[in-house]
C-alpha cells in the first residue's frame, strides 16, 4: 500500500497486521482463514455483490461484504459465526433453486465454483420451488457457447471481458428476476464484438460459458476408413496437459502429449512447432524488407487469433502493419494438405487435420473464409482445447501418466528451441530476434536469450542495437494492454519497429481453452502463466537448435516445395489477408 502503516486487527480471535487499504478478506487470506467467496476476484474490480463473503464486525449492526470493506483498526471481526453460515446457506440455496439441475452432465461438474460452494455451506437439499429463469443457449459462433441459465450473475465475464481484454462485449441486460449477462440488445455473441478469445469461460465460476466442443466430429472421422486423421500440438499445450492428470503445474509432458495421440488413433502426430519455426522465417523476412523500406512501420505480429480478431473489429486502420503470415497452426495445416500429402502419395482431399490448441479462439480462425483449400474445405478440419483433449484422453481410456515418451513424426515434427516459446508472451519477439540478428549482421546470435521480452509483465518495451542498428520493440499481452501500445501507434508510428501481441494474459500459456487450475487457485494469477512458460524455457535451453533458421527440417521444407521466404508459393500457402470485421447493422 501507498504508507505501508499497518493497521491491528483481531480475526477469528487471531490478532495480525493488515496493510491500511487491505480489505478484510485479504487480511484473512494472509493468516490462512478461508472465506467463501464467489464473485470476488483478485485480478478484477470488486463487485461485492453475491455477499456470500459476508463476515460480522464487532460492533456493526449488519454483516459485511469482506471482500469490499477495508479493515480498520482495532477492528474486531467473525468469518464463521452460526449466523454467517446460516445466511451463506440460505444465499446458496436459492442461487440452486434458480439454477438447472443437471450437475451430473454438465460441462463443469466436480469442478464448479457454485457445486463446491454448495457442499462446503452444507447445502443438501432444494427448498424453494417456483419460477426459473429460461434463456435459450447462444451456439451462434464457432469458439464457445453462451448458457444463461447457468449464469449466477457474478459479473466476473463482463469485467474480464472490460477490464482485462478492452472488448466490454458483455453487460447486464433487464432488470430483476430476468436480468441477463450477454452483448448489448441480447444479440448473439457472432453478431457481437466478441472476439472469442475465452477469457469469460476461464473466470467463470459454473458453464454459464464454455468451449464448443469437437470430440464428437474427430471421434466420427478417426473412424472413417476414407479419411486420414492427423493432429498437431501447439506449443504451449505440453506445458499444460499434464496438471489433468497430476502432474504438478510447470511440467512438460511431451513425449507422453505423444503417446496420448497415437493411442487414441490418431494416424500421425505433428508439432506445430514446425510452423513457428515457419512463421519466423516468413515474419522476420517481412520484417526485414519494410525496415530496409522503410514502409508499414511499426510490423505487428498475427499469430494470436483473438488479437487479429480485435484488430479487424477496433483497429482495422492497423490492418496493413500487420504481418500478412498466417497463424503456426494454419501454416502447418496448409502444408499437411500440400507439401505432406503429395510426399506421402495420398490424395489431400482425404487428409483431415485435427489441432490442439491452448485458444478458443482458434476455433474461430479455423473457419475464416480466406483459410480454405484450393478445393473449398477448411484448411483446419477441427480445433479441440487442451481441456477437450484431456477429456478426449481419459474417455478412451488412456493412462497418460503411464505412457512412455514418444517423438513426433516426420517430416513436420522437427522444430527448434525459438519455437517452443512461441507459447510465452514475448516468445515470438525472442524467436523473431534470434533470426533478425543472424538476417542482419550475417553472424550467429552471441547471446540468443532476449531476457528483455520475457515476463507476464503488461507490456514490454526495448530498444536493441544490432551492430549499430537501432531496433524499437515492444511485447503486449491481455488486449487493454495492446490497446496501449496501439494507441501510441496511431499518434507515431515511428515509435516502434515490431510489435508482439497476444490475446491472453500471460500469452499462449493463459489461453482461454487451457485446464482450469486447482480449486484455490486464480486463474488470471501470473504465476499460474509463469510456471508454464518456464517449461517451455526449460525445452528451449535444453535444445541443440534453439533458432528457427537453423531448423533443418525448415531448409529443407524450402529446398523442396517453397522456394524462399516471401516468395511466390510461400504467399500462397503460408499468407492470409484481414478486413474490417463490424457487428451486423453496424456501419
């Protein structure tokens, strides 16, 4: 706090100092005395509106809301008194009466924040019947699945959404009884915008949101004989996979990721890996060529699905500083149905290319018109979480834990260190560096770790000379931080020369399709991003080719089938095109 003056204060007749301006929950917090709570979160503006963190205060009248009230001293205070449990209980109750009843089938069972509240208060039975809300579920978008019925109206999506990721899509509609957290005029969520990055479906504490699911499609097409069902990993799901199945938070597992795979049928597994490794060589070229020409100043990175979203939806005056590369998952995508169908002698139209992805957001990118086939179809048949494969995995009785450490296949399985930490916001910077370096001087990076770029800090910013070069960076995550960075390039684009953006709080890592943590745990906690970007560092250093350049699996990529960076055919196969993207009526 700003005087750090500490302030005396009894709780549960244990007597601690609290910082002037802390509140009372967060003095409990730090001598171990849990209260329940529900729309409070740490990382969001407090709401104080579920009042199941209510606490007694000696000598006021009525219970207070401990999340809100800031302690005072001498202040004396009851967290679990027989008339806190009992009205806690009572608050529950009726959140459950308005509330579907079909735990045992929901997305969230045995780990929902309202089930677990409900057990821990003592709530065992519905006492109230009557009127329940009915909403019918938004399945309008392709990402994720809007079900109001469950929503406990905790706020904590529409403060997500407006406080962490600038897009304020969601807000309470109605009043009363049928009050409703959805877009402005209850539209539906694809005629919003939403740019489906997930963050909502990460703090909310029910199914009111969740990922629209894609099990059922792979499962169908891993059992048709007429297909050929690959998959690719992203890299920032071996640094998450393994907390479904005990691993502790901070490991990679991805030899077993591997294993899974193949055990589950599919017939080829491959690392998107390969594609980072790509979109460096084809970023940093483009790079590159507008510094020598200085034109399309700051390059801002495009490998962030929600990120390009919300540049087509509030800034698509930046859409030509934006690297026309495609995302790694879509580049590799592209050439399994090309480069690798051809080399394998099977006809690209049977090849059915399946992605896991840290992003709900990618399963919007996998269904953008300008990412298809020269023959019409999706370039990413289907695109599951790393929650929907860690489901996937236990449903057909895999015993990950057991398995042992496979490899990838080949060719498209070899990647360098520089990938792998695309998954950290700042890896692509980092990757980007180690190549632009070797581009520019024509030596080898002395010190290829850019320590500048790396942290789940909001924004990043460095200025890097490169044998007398002076390059301007800056690294952003969670997009009310780009929305920094983008500001200042709207007033001087001479400001910066590259740019990084990522969606997600904390980057890849934080994804919004990513496991949800242990009850306890925040899920916007940095420490949650930088356990799991320090496995991504610790495959990195432990690489012997730790720069996409000297991948070569990438050389030779070029040497057979794409000629050279920014070339003809790597613009056909490796490149896209934005466009301003508006809510339908909206002109």
């Amino acid at each position: 706090m700003a005087n750090n003056k500490k302030i005396k204060i009894t709780i549960d007749g244990v007597e601690t100092f609290a910082d002037e301006g802390q509140t009372i929950m967060q003095a409990a917090d730090a001598i171990n005395i849990r209260i329940p709570r529900l729309c409070y979160h740490p990382n969001l503006s407090t709401l104080g509106g579920c009042r199941i963190c209510i606490v007694e205060v000696e000598g006021q009248r009525n219970p207070a809301a401990s999340c809100a009230m800031p302690v005072a001293e001498g202040m004396i205070v009851r967290t679990h008194t027989p008339l806190l449990l009992k009205l806690r209980r009572d608050i529950v109750e009726l959140m459950l009466d308005n509330h579907p009843k079909e735990c045992q089938t929901c997305e969230r069972d045995s780990n929902c924040e309202l089930q677990n509240l409900a057990y821990n208060t003592g709530v065992r039975e519905r006492l109230y019947e009557g009127e329940r809300k009915r909403f019918k579920e938004d399945k309008s978008t392709p990402a994720l699945i809007r079900n109001a019925e469950k929503c406990i109206l905790c706020g904590r999506c529409v403060r997500v959404c407006e406080e962490v990721q600038g897009v304020t899509n969601l807000g309470q509609q109605r009043r009363g009884f049928h009050t409703v957290v959805a877009p402005s005029h209850e539209s539906d969520m694809s005629d919003s915008v939403c740019i489906q990055c997930g963050q909502c479906i990460n703090v909310c504490p029910t199914a009111a949101f969740v990922e629209r699911k894609s099990s059922d499609e792979i499962l169908a097409a891993i059992s048709d004989p007429d297909k050929y069902v690959v998959v690719q990993t992203a890299p920032s799901i071996r640094a998450a996979v393994g907390e479904g199945f005990g691993f502790k938070m901070g490991t990679y597992c991805t030899g077993k990721m591997v294993a899974a795979l193949r055990r589950m049928g599919f017939k080829k597994v491959f690392d998107t890996n390969i594609g980072a490794d790509l979109t460096i060589i084809e970023e940093t070229t483009e790079f590159l060529s507008r510094m020598k020409e200085n034109r399309k100043l700051p390059l801002i990175t495009s490998c962030s699905p929600g990120w390009v979203h919300f540049m087509e939806k509030f800034y698509p005056e930046l859409i030509p500083h934006a690297s026309t590369c495609m995302s790694p998952m879509t580049m590799l995508s592209s050439l399994l149905k090309t480069y690798y169908a051809e080399k394998i002698g099977v006809d690209p139209k049977k090849i059915y290319v399946v992605a896991v992805m840290p992003c709900t957001a990618k399963k919007y990118e996998a269904k953008r018109e300008e990412l298809r086939t020269e023959w019409g179809t999706q370039l990413t048949d289907e695109v599951i979480t790393t929650r929907e494969l860690i489901w996937l995995a236990k449903c057909l009785g895999v015993d990950f834990a057991k398995l042992p450490d496979e490899e990838f296949d080949s060719p498209l399985g070899e990647s360098s260190g520089a990938a792998d930490i695309f998954g950290a916001t700042g890896g692509v910077m980092e990757a980007a560096l180690r190549t632009a370096y070797t581009k520019i001087t024509g030596e080898a990076c002395p010190n290829i770790n850019f320590t500048q770029v790396r942290g789940v800090t909001g924004v990043k910013e460095a200025v890097l000379n490169i044998k007398g070069i002076d390059v301007k960076i800056a690294v952003s995550n969670g997009l009310n931080n780009a929305k920094t960075l983008l500001n200042r390039v709207i007033k001087d684009k001479s400001a910066y020369h590259l740019i990084e953006v990522m969606a997600c709080p904390g980057g890849c890592v934080a994804g919004g399709g990513q496991p949800y943590p242990p009850e306890g745990m925040n899920v916007l906690d940095p420490a949650i991003a930088e356990l799991r970007a320090s496995a991504l560092y610790s495959i990195d250093s432990a690489k012997k080719i730790r720069s996409s350049h000297e991948n070569p699996a990438i050389k030779k990529l070029y040497d057979e089938f794409l000629g050279e960076p920014n070339g003809h055919k790597s613009h056909k196969y490796l490149h896209t095109v934005y466009k301003a993207r508006l809510p339908r009526g909206v002109k």
